[in-house]
C-alpha cells in the first residue's frame, strides 16, 4: 500500500540498503545486524530503517536517508513504530545520535524522542554517542486500534 510519501515499501538487506548505508552512515553495512524496513519513491530508494539490539523491551533504530530525501511523515513513521510497538509489543525504542549530528538531534526531538544520556567516545572518531528514547505511551505516530 503506497501514499504520496512513498511508491514501495519492503523489509530486508537489499543491494539498494546496502549502497545507501554505505555511503550515507558511519558504519559500513557489513558491520551492522538486524531488521531493515526501507520506503521507495520515484527516485529509487528513500530511507531505510534498521532495527537492532533487540533486548525487550527495547530495541534500538537506526534512520539511513538518501540525501534531500522527505521521509518524515505519518504515512511512514505509522509503519516505522508498528513493527516494534505492535508487532514485537516492545515498550521502548532508542535512537542513537552522533554528537556533531546537529540536525539528527533536531529530528528525533521533534519525533518525539527524549535525551537520554551520553555514550562518551562511543562512536567513530571517538565522537560521543548520544542516546534517545521514546515510550510506547509517548509515540504519536501510530494508533492501535488502526494498525491491529
């Protein structure tokens, strides 16, 4: 079922995630683990979602966007928080910031995420990795009732 925001959407590594983690995210796709929920549009791939560190009742999420690309919108933030408040009936989900990030922050604080501490030199380049999570009761972008 596609929206305005998006003509596909599938789960899985494809080649598509792959190029795009690797140009676009500070760890190489070989290296991370877990589940990908990834949106097209006309252009091709959009942004992908990678879901991992699952220890219930949370589980951790990493955005990969293609440069330009307008991906936050309720059409598909609805499926992002779906599959880890639904479909996993997680309590939690936690995004990991890089310090320098200036515009992430900006991003997940206006998703609705709060701050919660600081990973020091956790990241590449001994960057600080700051954490930020969001309840299931807090998370705006999905409705139960609708989704069940």
């Amino acid at each position: 079922m596609a929206s305005r925001w998006y003509t596909r959407m599938e789960a899985g590594w494809t080649e598509d995630v792959t190029a795009l983690v690797d140009a676009r995210y500070p760890y190489p796709a070989k290296d991370m683990q877990g589940n990908v929920l990834a949106f097209h549009d006309s252009k091709g791939l959009k942004v992908a979602f990678i879901y991992n560190r699952c220890s219930p009742p949370d589980i951790c999420i990493h955005v990969v966007a293609r440069e330009g690309a307008l991906w936050c919108h309720e059409d598909i933030l609805a499926h992002v928080f779906a599959y880890p408040f639904l479909q996993l009936k997680l309590g939690r989900c936690t995004v990991p910031v890089l310090s320098g990030n200036e515009a992430s922050r900006r991003m997940v604080e206006a998703l609705g995420f709060v701050y919660e501490g600081t990973l020091r030199r956790a990241g590449p380049g001994d960057q600080d990795i700051l954490l930020y999570g969001i309840l299931r009761e807090e998370c705006r972008w999905f409705n139960e009732r609708k989704a069940a």
